[in-house]
C-alpha cells in the first residue's frame, strides 16, 4: 500500500472547451512538465478539470489553499507563479 501525502498546494486547471481554445489545455501541460522536472520539496498537486462555469473569463485556474483565481491569463503567468511558490518553500 502506498503512503498517502496531502500536498501543500493545488492548481485546479480547467480545460472546458471554451478554456481549451484560450490557452487552458496549453497550460495544463506546461504546468504538468514544470512540476515533474521540480526538486523534490514543495508538494504542488495538479488537477485538470472540465468546466468551472466561468466561461465569460476563460481561461481560468484556481490555486489552493487560499482560493485564488486566474482569469484571462497567459501561461508564463501560471508558470512564474508555480516557480515562486516553489521558491517559497
């Protein structure tokens, strides 16, 4: 049996089709490279979603804990905010 670890954040990525076409499914993968070829340390868990019903901002990501919502970003902004938190340990 595997040792179940709680990460010390998560970045909820929605890759919905209107976020798909803005970037979403882009960053996920970006993200999802970055964190792989991290140090190991910070824990930084990440989720890809299907929809967040706010498609009026797309695209949109949240990082948690502390509810905090991007929207309309580009990637390197999701990229420069994983290497800070990363940085921040």
């Amino acid at each position: 049996m595997s040792k179940f670890t709680i990460p010390d954040q998560t970045l909820y990525i929605c890759t919905g089709s209107k976020c798909s076409k803005r970037g979403g499914k882009d960053t996920y993968k970006a993200a999802k490279s970055f964190l792989k070829h991290q140090p190991p340390g910070k824990q930084i868990e990440l989720i890809r979603t299907e929809c967040t019903d706010r498609c009026d901002y797309a695209p949109v990501c949240a990082f948690q804990p502390g509810n905090t919502w991007l929207k309309e970003y580009k990637e390197k902004d999701v990229l420069k905010i994983l290497s800070t938190l990363m940085i921040n340990d």
